[in-house]
C-alpha cells in the first residue's frame, strides 16, 4: 500500500520541584538534607500527529500519558477523532535519553530508555497494544538543581524496516535509506538503464565503477545475487536525534516555553480502510474475473477487424488496376522468396566490381543489415 508522509509535532517542556528558589522564603544559607527537600525536575515529551491543515503550535491538552513508572493517565472527554490518530509511540520501537554524565558523580543513575513490546500481529489495533506502547506523553523525573543539555534518541519503526545504505549502494542507487526491496529494485533499474546486462548470458551483468564497489566480486556480477549484493550494504537507521537544555532556573519558569520539533513520519494512505474491503471482497475477485474475459473477447474483435481491413484493403487495390496489382505482387513474392532462399542477385541486380562493392569499413554495403542476414542464410544452407 502506498505510504504518505505527515508532520509528526513533538514538543520537550520540563517542570521544576523543591528548587532553591521555590522554598518560600526559606533561607538559603539554611542546610536541609531531608529527601523531601531534594531539587528535582521533570521532563515530559509529547507528539501528536498534525492534520494537512494543522499548523498551529500550541500545546496538545488531554492526551493520554504515561510516566516513566508506568502510571497512565486519561481525559475522559477526549475526542473519538483524535483516538483515530497513530499516537507518538505507534512511529518508534525506542527511546533513550543521553545526558552529560561529566557534570553527575554516577551517571548511571542518569538512564532514561523505552522499548516497545512486542506486537502479536502487524496490524494489531492501537486499542489492543499494551498501555505502555501506545501512549501520546512520555514523562521522567530526576534530581538536580542545575541547567543541562540532553539528548533526545527516537529510533523509528517503520514495515517494511528500511535502512541506512552505505556510501557505495547510495551513489548507485542515489537514495540514502530504503527498504531492502527498494534497494534491489532500484540496483536492478540501475543495470538496466546503463545496458549492462550481458547479450548471451542473461543472469549477469558488467560491472562499471560503482558497481564494483557495491558487488566487490570482480567485473561480473549475477543477477539471481541482488539480494546478497544489497544485504551486506544494509545498515540501521541512525536515531532521530532532539537537543533539550533542561532549564531550572527562576528566570525561565517565569514565563517557559516548550521546544517544538516537527518530523515526517510514514503513515498509511487514507484510502487504505476504503480499498481493503472492495479487494477482500469475493465478488470484487469474480468481477475482475469477468473484466479479464471481455478484455480477451475485446483483443480478439480488434484482431479480426484488422485483418478484415487488410482484405478489403487488398481486393480495393484488386478491383481498381488488376493488370498492374497483379505484376507488382507476384513480383513482390518473388523478391521475398529470394532473399529467404538467398538467391537475391546483389546489389537488386546492380554489377558487383564497381567501387561501392570494393569498398571496406563499417560504412559499406558488407556491414548492412541485408548483407549480415545473407550471409546467415548462406551459413545455414551450408550446414544442411
């Protein structure tokens, strides 16, 4: 089914807790190593699908969310339209946080990753996934009392799976990343288009330049090996990689702004839904049945109109001049009859010793096509 691209809008806010400016008048002097008092933020990333004529900016309200503790929360007035969406989590089977773990004495404690569960079924329906992969919101909580940047990773799933191609497939191809049968397909149109399949053996090809990088077996490669040729050039997508300064600063929260990121993602054409039903539909496969049938009748009444024309067309001739159609097609059998036996004088009766019969080169008459065809039919004669 053909795939259309839309704008996936994500945006990366972050709340503050327990700052120092957030203590109400507390002195700051004051030493309080209660965990209750320990300087936290939290950071919530959010995508929602837009419409072709959504560009609005604002921040989408009642989604459904679920935090890194796996607690969901849900808006009972939400909109049966927007639950027909694909949610943010349906376009990645990942997601990872990187942080500067030079500014942290254990970094580790600094790990935030997400993968998605394993689906029964391809087309399974987002209302039958697990809540913890179909979800709008992604929020994560951590302690500190500084500004610092991350690192947003959102590796994509995409069916078919595509690929990075490496340098030597992209310039043959001229695409960066594609499904493993695009890659074929488009190596495939490549030799086709330059002719470099052989003559004689049709299974292989030359190989020019760029395509001994590719095949990296010599100067001839084997068709029926594509797929080999293509699946050692393969590679994972790189991430889709989102930058956050993670501000906690008084002066920020005065007045915070997300950070807004907009990504093509492939979704499915809005006909599809339309278009399965007529294709499962037994009687849709009988009609084309039919449709096949008429076709065939169709070809076969152009055939013999064809053919009728030609007959009128010859008796016309006929019945106009017989005295001269006659000679001209009796001397017109003659003629074909000749040049199948190869008895056809040469030159259509013309001397053979003058200067265009001793003339060499590819521009003489022994390199055209009805020398080449009698010298075929002369060759044959002789075997027999």
């Amino acid at each position: 089914m053909v795939q259309r691209y839309k704008t996936l809008r994500v945006w990366i806010t972050n709340t503050v807790e327990d700052q120092i400016w957030q203590s109400n008048g507390l002195n700051s002097d004051s030493f309080d190593f209660t965990p209750s008092m320990e300087a936290s933020y939290r950071v919530k990333i959010e995508g929602r699908l837009l419409d072709d004529e959504d560009e609005e900016t604002e921040q989408p309200k009642g989604q459904e969310s679920i935090t890194e503790e796996g607690k969901e929360t849900n808006d009972s007035a939400q909109k049966p339209k927007a639950q027909e969406k694909p949610r943010f989590s349906h376009f990645f089977k990942s997601l990872t946080v990187e942080f500067d773990r030079s500014r942290f004495r254990t970094g580790a404690e600094q790990t935030v990753e997400w993968k998605k569960p394993d689906a029964p079924a391809r087309n399974q329906p987002a209302a039958s996934l697990p809540a913890a992969a179909d979800f709008d919101e992604l929020t994560f909580k951590r302690n500190g009392d500084e500004n610092q940047n991350i690192t947003i990773n959102l590796f994509r799933q995409e069916t078919p799976e595509r690929y990075q191609l490496t340098p030597e497939l992209a310039e043959v191809v001229d695409m960066k990343d594609a499904t493993h049968q695009e890659a074929v397909m488009a190596l495939w149109e490549y030799i086709k288009l330059l002719g470099l399949q052989e003559d004689e053996e049709k299974r292989n090809f030359r190989c020019n330049e760029p395509l001994k990088k590719v095949v990296r077996q010599g100067d001839i490669g084997h068709i029926p090996l594509l797929n080999e040729y293509v699946q050692q050039h393969l590679r994972p997508l790189e991430p889709i990689r989102l930058p956050y300064t993670i501000r906690v600063d008084q002066e920020f929260h005065k007045d915070p702004q997300p950070t807004i990121y907009d990504i093509q993602v492939p979704v499915d054409d809005p006909l599809r839904d339309t278009l399965l039903p007529m294709l499962n539909n037994p009687q849709y496969i009988a009609m084309l049945k039919d449709v096949t049938g008429l076709d065939d009748q169709l070809a076969k009444v152009v055939q013999a109109i064809a053919v009728s024309k030609a007959k009128h067309s010859f008796f016309q001739s006929l019945g106009k001049d017989p005295t001269n159609f006659i000679k001209n097609w009796l001397s017109s059998q003659k003629r074909d009859l000749e040049v199948i036996m190869g008895e056809a004088p040469r030159g259509g009766g013309e001397h053979a010793s003058g200067d265009e019969w001793r003339r060499g080169g590819k521009d003489s008459v022994w390199a055209t096509q009805n020398a080449r065809e009698s010298v075929n039919v002369l060759l044959s004669k002789q075997q027999r």
